[in-house]
C-alpha cells in the first residue's frame, strides 16, 4: 500500500505540472479554457483525496481495503485527466475548418441547445462522439460531491484528420451533434417512457427463443438487459440520424453514403450501431417525410446506390442483435415524433433549396462561390443570400450529378480534382454567407 501510494502521489504531481504547463501556453478558445479550468479543479479534489488516504494510511490499517480502491479510483481518474491533456498539443491544427465549426454552433443554437464542444481530428477514418463533460462530471462526483465548472453538455467529436479542409465529407459530422442533442434533452428516456412495455416485449422474444430450444440455460433477466442496452444505442443512433436529416437534408444522407463508400457498407450489427442497411432504409423514409425524395431522384446514381444500400440483407447476429432488431420498429414512429419536434424550428426545408439551386448549381460552373442568388420580391429583384447549410446541399448536388457544365471550365481537372476544386468553392461561399448575415445582424441592431 505505501508503494501505491507514493506511485499516486508522483502521479498526482505530474498532472499538476502537465495542466501548468498547457496554462503556459494559454489556450485561446473559450471552449479550451474552460476544459482546462475544469482538469485543474478535477486534479486538485484527486491530489487532496490523495493526501488525506496517504495519512490515513500511518493512522488505521484496518480501512486499508477501502482506501486501496479509493486510491486506485484517484489514479484512474488522473489518468483520465493525462488523456485529456493530449488533446491540449495539437489544438489548433487538429480541429476542423472554421465555417464548418460556425455552421456546427449555429445548428446547435438554433435547436436551443447552444452546448459547447470540441472538434479533434482523428487519424483513423472515422467520425465519433464522446459526451466527456458526462463522464467526468460522474467521475468527479463519485469521489467528491464539490461543484465542476463544466457543463455535462460539453462534448469532443472527432472527425477524420485526412478531411481537416473539407467541408462535404463533414457533413458526417451532423449525426455526432444529432447525440449531442440527444443526450441533452434525455431523448432516449423520453423515448422509452412512450412505449413503456418495450422490455415485456424483450423478454417475450428471448423467452421464445429459449422455448424454440435456443440455449435453454437462458438467463432471461441478464440477457433482457444485455438486449435493451444493445436496443437502447441503436436508439441514440437512429436520433442521430433523424435529426441530422432534419437539420441537413439531402447533404446528411450523402455524407453518409460518402462515408461507408470509404470504410464499406456494414452488414452485421454491432452493439453501438444498427447494420448500414437498416440506418439508409430509416434515413429514405426520413427523406420521403420531410420531402425530399423527388429532390434526390434528380441524382439517378446517388438515388439507385442508395436504394441498394437499403436492400441490402442483414447477417444475422446474436440474440442481443436480433432482440433489438425486432424491437426497434415497434418504438420507431415515436423516434421520428421526437426529432420532429426537438428539431421544429430548424428543420431545413426543401423549397428552400428548390429557390436557390439552379443560380447556385450555375455560380459552381463558373468558379463562383456560391453566396447570392437573384429572386423577385414584390415586383423587385434583389440579391438573396443563401444560408449555409443550402450552400453545402449545393455542394453535394453539384458533386452527385458530376458537376454539370465544368467542361467548359475546367475541361483539363479530373473528378478528384474538381472535388476539391468544389470544396474550396464551398468553404469560401460558407465563410462569406456567415459574414453577410453577421452584419445584416448588426446593421439590424442599428436601425
Ligand atoms: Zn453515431
């Protein structure tokens, strides 16, 4: 025990000099400043815990037990903190590129959610969510009941590092803020509350299947909860879904279709995520709801490999899976109740885009960044400027019909090239449109 101790201790000490020395650096978003106060207060309640069970040690060995795993819980804890410390040395070149942050801040906002978070680029290629301000705020609460500055919203997404100056590709990025939202608003426990007999129905499926002869040792109560847990994730992924659909339109769905083109369609379950034909079937039907489907049946292709994606047969998995399988149609309807209305006052619109998309789809051909397009008002015309999130649908417009009228253009770029030759376009329209509207907002304060 008093070698555990003093490797503690030591390890206590080192984190307090990790966190000084990124103070040091000063880390200039407010988002990192705030991380970075919430470690040290974390560091500090650990190393007090520390102490005080180093000189209870000397003092009563009979709660050596007991101190043992509130030291060993200490050292997890910090080595939590060492994991977040990492992140610290790459900030500013590791995160995504700024309109697609703006527009990532925006969305939240508009949903009224508003919670910080942070963007990290991942060197495998892969979009995540982690809610770490949940995490810690349970941690530090099991070892000290003392207050953290932090919000329990506040959450890392990663995105692939290879996509840094892409905005297309990161579309993806609107599902992990769609978990965000989710866990914000306890949208899994609302969800469950309205079909409270889900778990009957659990139990009746496993007990059926044990009756069939399936592993009659069956323990049903462990297993129901092992299914429901499954059940439960595969929830939080269809929210994710239905609310980047809401918030995104055509752009989610083709940045998903962009993603599994990269890592490959997913025919198996896994306990985190329903199979990738089962999340394209949920997001067309999104689409056919929000109205959407003539708009994607003007890219043949995109509409075609998309309807294959769906068609496509899921391997079945084990008992857990094939629980959750069944289950998930039964609490559907009520998933898409809830993103309706967590997403009410920012649900993208499709004729929104119908207004703008020809001028835009027009500007791309000619190297223009796509920002204002000319519209009639009362007799008038006048210059309109498109919001964001119509720029990036543009965009995979553009890209799904194999950019219509470059050849005179840019008769010379191959496909790769002309894909980011767009998303330069693109980025810049973004970053321009999120300017006009700062000041038509600021000369509006004026008047
Ligand atoms: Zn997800």
């Amino acid at each position: 025990m008093p070698e555990l101790m003093g490797i503690v201790l030591e390890q206590g000490a080192a984190t307090r000099q990790l966190l000084h020395e990124i103070e040091i650096q000063r880390p200039t978003s407010r988002y990192n400043r705030d991380l970075l106060v919430f470690l040290g207060n974390l560091c500090e309640i650990l190393n007090k815990e520390i102490a005080k069970a180093s000189a209870q040690v000397v003092a009563d060995s009979a709660s050596q037990a007991a101190l043992r795993r509130l030291v060993i819980m200490c050292s997890s804890a910090l080595c939590e903190v060492h994991r977040l410390c990492q992140y610290f040395d790459h900030t500013d070149n590791l995160s995504v590129c700024v309109p697609m942050m703006q527009l990532l801040n925006k969305l939240g906002k508009d949903i009224g959610q508003g919670k910080p978070f942070i963007l990290r680029g991942d060197f495998e290629y892969t979009y995540s969510y982690y809610p770490l301000g949940r995490d810690l705020h349970r941690l530090a609460k099991s070892i000290s009941s003392e207050a953290v500055p932090i919000s329990e919203h506040f959450a890392c997404f990663a995105f692939p590092i290879a996509k840094k100056g892409y905005t297309l590709p990161n579309c993806a990025l609107v599902h992990e803020l769609g978990h965000l939202i989710v866990d914000a608003n306890d949208l899994i426990g609302v969800a469950v509350n309205k079909k409270p007999d889900l778990s009957g129905k659990i139990d009746d499926i496993l007990k059926s299947r044990a009756a069939a002869g399936d592993q009659l040792d069956f323990d049903i109560i462990k297993r129901t909860n092992q299914a429901s847990r499954v059940l439960e994730n595969w929830m939080h992924e269809v929210l994710a879904d239905l609310i980047g659909m809401h918030l995104l339109g055509p752009a989610h769905l083709f940045a998903f279709m962009h993603f599994i083109g990269h890592i490959g369609v997913y025919q198996r379950d896994d306990p985190e995520h329903p199979c990738s034909a089962y999340r394209m079937k949920l997001m067309l039907k999104a689409a056919r709801v929000l109205g959407w489907e003539s708009t994607l049946q003007e890219t043949p292709m995109a509409w075609q490999e998309a309807q294959r994606i769906a068609q496509l047969p899921r391997e079945s998995g084990d008992f857990r899976f094939d629980a959750a399988d069944q289950c998930l149609p039964i609490i559907e309807p009520a998933l898409f109740e809830l993103a309706g209305e967590t997403c009410r006052s920012a649900t993208y619109k499709p004729k929104v885009f119908a207004s703008g998309k020809d001028q835009m789809l027009s500007l791309l051909s000619h190297g223009i960044p796509p920002v204002e397009v000319l519209v009639s008002r009362q007799g008038k015309r006048k210059f309109r400027v498109s919001a964001p999130v119509t720029i990036l649908n543009v965009g995979w417009f553009c890209y799904e019909s194999s950019f219509p009228g470059w050849d005179q253009k840019f008769p010379k770029l191959t496909t790769i090239e002309r894909g980011q030759v767009l998303d330069r376009l693109i980025i810049k329209a973004m970053e321009i449109s999120f300017v006009k509207s700062a000041e038509s907002k600021a000369r509006t304060r004026r008047h």
